[in-house]
C-alpha cells in the first residue's frame, strides 16, 4: 500500500493531506513513525491539514531524533546545588518476589492472605468511622437472620451485574459462603447506586444491608479506603524528580529532550535553576528501555533491536545524572525481567559493569522512603484494566483510575485482568499510607492529592505511537514532574517548551 494512502487511512476525519504532497516526498521515511509524528504534530485538534511546508517540518523533526547524541556534562561553576550539602535519609521496603510453584495451593494462599488484610483494614475503617459499630457478621451468619434485620458483611466480588429492573445485583463470598447483595435504583439511594457502579470483579468491600429473602439489601458500601491524613514534609529545602516510560530503543524515543532534562539537572540549562538544584532524589518508575519481542513486529519500531544496548544507553543517561542525587530504577512491562508482578529488580547480566553508589535497584513495586517522605512507587500495569472496568476512569486522567486502586488498598485488584506471582504474602497490597503514590505505563501525566496522599503520574519520554494514534490517546511527553519535600508544591517541568 502507497504511504500517502496509509496515512489516509489512518487519520481520517483528522488530517487532511494536501494535493501538493506526492508520494516522492514520502520515499525511504518508517511509515509507522511518520504516523505517530503526524498526530502528535497536530495534537488534540479535530481536523489538521498536511501541506508541504508542514510535512518537511515533521520530516526534518524525525531525522534529527534519529541522529545519534554526543552528550558532554559541563556543569557551570556558579551551579552549586543545595540539596548537595543534605544528607541522604534512604529506607527501601522491596516486594516479596520469591516465586512458588503456582500450583492452585498457591493461588488459594495468595488470595487469602489478600482477603485476609485487607478485610482487615475494612474493619478498621467501620471502626474509626463508627459504621456498624465495626461489626461483621459471616455470610454463612445471615441465614440465622428474619427479613428486616440489620447486618454487615465482607466478600470478594466475584459477580456483579445490571437486573431487568435496573438494580444491581452483586455477589460476594467469603470464606463461609455466598451472598446475593441488591443495589437499588431510587431516588433515595442515588448516591449508594452511583457508588455501586464502581464495584468490579474481586473488589473486596463491605456491605451494611437488610436481609430480605436470599438478598441483602444495600444501604452502605465500606471501601478499604486510605485515611485521612497529614502529609509528611521535611525541613531541608530539597526535592524529587519522578521519571517513567523512557523507553530507550524505540524510534520514537525522545533522546533530545532526556539529553536537554540530563543537561538541565546539571545545571546547564537557564531555566528554573533553583528548582534544578533542589533535586536529591529520581525515581524511574518502570519502562526504561522499549524491550525485545513485547509485541508483534516490535523490531520494525527500534533503533536498537539490542536489549543490552538499550540498557547500556540507558544507564549512560543515568551516569551523568549528578552523583549527589539518588536514583531509584524500576522494572515495568517493557523491561527484560519476568512479567508477572511483583517485578524483581534489573539482572546484573542487564546492566553490565555498572555501578553507581547514588543508583538503587528495587524490585516493581517498591516502597522507597526519602528523608521522612514515604513514596509508594509502581509501574502501573493494572491501569488498563482498571480504566476499562470502573466507570469515570480514563487514559486522559490516569490519576483518577489511581484513586481508585488507592481506596482499594491494592496496586492490582482485579484479578486476572494482569498477571500476578502467588507469592504467600501479597506484595500488592497497600499496607502503609503513602504520602505520594508513582505510576507510569500511560504515558500521560496527571496528578491530584487524596485523602493526603499525592496521587502522581509521570508521563513518558517516547512520542506518540502508532497503537496510540489508532486509540486516540494523546500522550504528554517530556514533561518532569518535580516534588518540593518541603512546600509539598508539584511542579511540572516542560521540556517542550524550554
């Protein structure tokens, strides 16, 4: 097929292609990155047209990404960072990866000791909030009980779906037994009904109800819920950087603006300096390199079909990182390690001879406390089955879809929906309050705080892609959110605009 009748295709009803362009013009360019560099080109914008002038400028854009980048540090004298003199306060809590057999056993283990805690934080919550006087009764209890009574009960979501009348049927389980749970669609209980439309598969909730024959009917959903809290600061004036997504080894890598953000920590680029020299910590949260093999016909998309090449690019971005800031790296589903999560940390057969005093490797999730600061970091994989399951969540606002698995207590809650290892205790589970929780893998940025806790997404160092141009997802690359531990104020650095 031509390459101007690809493009056609693939951006109908948002790009018109101007008579001018021939398919000349177009001879020896990656159609699939010429693609992605198009739409990205013309953003968020129903309708664009593709003129010669423009498609030269695009053309010009992608061949300078592909020109290899001699990166020379020269920091200025007058740069003198302050969080140089702060003394590093550095507590790591790293996942549980110790594979078992992944015999049924296993799984069984795994997911009661799930249940198992977080029902426990469920009631701790009826408790602080005086719910039910923080009493829970067995579902195999509730057969004991006349119509009319009062009772609360804690499932696992195992069903859940929309009666004939509108109502929302859901059933829960645990250890003892089933229970048929109605939500109903009323007037009275519009709040309640709105509420029970963010139930998933293997949410594990309470309910306080009326028996009423084989159902409970619904007045109140207790979530696991992340408590209200004051947020940590410190008293030196210091800050973290938050990194995901490079993918080093894609074409549409964007080795300029990661150079120009390198540059930029050193000191050498005039913009927001003082904010440049508070840094004393990154965390890389996953993505790091663009992988081998992770989709079909991936290689047409690399410039480095390599994977130890990508990683020894990468960590040659990382050893010009100054050496007084710590940086923690992560694994997400790009990276050469095992799938499933929890993620262990990079191989030493990956990064080679590397070895760095401030660069810490942590497994995929990790709990990484920084001078008092405790920052839940996760690459975020669970997001897509997340956004597609709760209504209200989205790509565009990913950290709505983190709120979410933060009032879940759990970096993965619905099962199956990404693969998990059946270790006997379950690292995913949100056990202690974060005062910041980071994730990546969307490629977009967003942030909000809730309940105290400062939900972060990181966005991406790679250009919009073909996959995301047929999904419509606009991604918000190079863009570096920086955190004052101090002020507790979120700035977000543009790396397009500088």
């Amino acid at each position: 097929m031509e390459t101007l009748k690809q493009i056609a295709s693939r951006l109908t009803g948002r790009v018109i292609i101007s008579s001018e362009i021939k398919e000349e013009d177009l001879a020896g360019l990656d159609v699939e990155s010429l693609i992605g560099h198009i739409a990205s080109y013309f953003g968020e914008e129903k309708i664009g047209i593709l003129d010669k002038a423009t498609l030269e400028k695009i053309i010009q854009e992608m061949k300078s990404e592909k020109e290899p980048i001699e990166i020379e540090i020269k920091r200025p004298v007058e740069f003198k960072p302050t969080a140089k003199e702060v003394e590093a306060q550095i507590s790591i809590r790293e996942s549980d990866v110790e594979k078992t057999a992944g015999t049924t056993e296993d799984f069984v283990v795994y997911l009661n000791d799930r249940f198992k805690r977080i029902s426990e934080m469920i009631s701790q919550n009826m408790a602080s909030t005086g719910i039910a006087n923080g009493k829970i009764n067995s579902i195999e209890k509730l057969k004991e009980y006349t119509n009319g009574r009062e009772a609360t009960i804690v499932g696992m979501v195992f069903d859940k779906r929309v009666t004939k009348n509108g109502n929302i049927l859901v059933n829960l389980e645990d250890s003892t037994g089933t229970a048929k749970v109605i939500f109903m669609k009323s007037d009275s209980q519009q709040e309640l009904y709105k509420n029970a439309k963010r139930i998933a598969n293997d949410d594990i909730i309470a309910v306080k109800g009326k028996i009423s024959g084989p159902f409970l009917i619904a007045n109140a959903i207790i979530w696991p819920e992340v408590p209200i809290h004051v947020r940590r600061k410190t008293e030196e004036d210091i800050a973290i950087g938050f990194i995901s997504d490079i993918h080093v080894g894609s074409k549409l890598f964007m080795e300029k603006k990661f150079t120009q953000m390198i540059k930029w920590l050193n000191g050498e680029v005039d913009y927001r300096k003082e904010l440049a020299q508070k840094i004393k910590y990154i965390i890389m949260a996953g993505d790091l390199v663009d992988g081998i093999g992770i989709y079909p016909n991936q290689e047409k998309e690399l410039t480095m079909p390599d994977i130890y090449k990508q990683y020894a690019v990468l960590f040659n971005f990382i050893s010009m990182i100054p050496d007084y800031i710590h940086v923690f790296v992560l694994a997400g589903n790009h990276d050469a390690v095992q799938s499933t999560e929890p993620q262990p940390k990079l191989t030493k057969e990956l990064i080679g001879d590397f070895k760095m005093e401030n660069v810490h490797l942590v497994t995929n999730p990790s709990y990484i406390t920084l001078n008092g600061i405790k920052v839940l970091a996760y690459h975020g994989t669970s997001l897509d089955s997340v956004i597609q399951a709760i209504p209200g969540c989205s790509y565009a606002k990913p950290e709505i879809a983190m709120v979410e698995i933060l009032k879940r207590r759990h970096l993965s809650p619905i099962y199956g929906g990404n693969k998990v290892l059946p270790t006997r205790r379950d690292s995913l589970v949100i056990d202690e309050i974060p005062d910041i929780l980071h994730m990546g893998h969307v490629h977009k940025n967003g942030d909000i705080n809730y309940h105290g806790t400062l939900v972060l997404n990181s966005g991406t160092w790679q250009s919009r892609t073909s996959y995301q141009v047929k999904q419509g997802h606009i991604p918000t690359p190079a863009v570096l959110p920086v955190y004052e531990m101090k002020s507790t104020n979120l700035f977000n650095v543009d790396f397009n605009q500088i």
